[in-house]
C-alpha cells in the first residue's frame, strides 16, 4: 500500500503505522510521488485485508490530516 504524507510528517505516519502491529520491516520510506510503502503478506481474502489493514491505515491521521490523497494521472 502507498501512501502519500504532508509535509513534515512522515516519522508521524511511520509511528502510526508502528502502532497498528505493523512490522518495521514492512515499512518502507520513499521520496517521490509515493512516500511510504507498507508490505502486507499475511491474510487470506480481501475482506480480512480491509478490515484488518486498509480501513485502519487508511484513517492514520485523519483529525490531524497527516497523509494526502494521491491523484493518479494517466
């Protein structure tokens, strides 16, 4: 999963994503249009996939707007 930070506040993002059980050595620290990756290995459908990680990851931040919607180009 790509995710894409505001400004300043990537170790934020990384702490966040500490603090879901996720491992440190899954997540990874880009520079460019992306900047975290997180591996996910372990589940076994996509349901347990959104509601163990997706929906979690996907509310980091959200009172204090950490992370940035990415817009694709095509």
């Amino acid at each position: 999963m790509g995710l894409t930070c505001k400004t300043g506040y990537y170790n934020k993002v990384m702490e966040k994503l500490i603090e879901l059980n996720i491992p440190k050595w899954d997540i990874f620290l880009l520079y460019g249009p992306t900047d975290v990756l997180v591996k996910f290995e372990r589940f076994n459908s996509l349901n347990e996939f959104v509601e163990k990680w997706f929906n979690p990851v996907r509310t980091i931040g959200a009172e204090e707007r950490l992370m940035q919607r990415q817009r694709h180009m095509l």
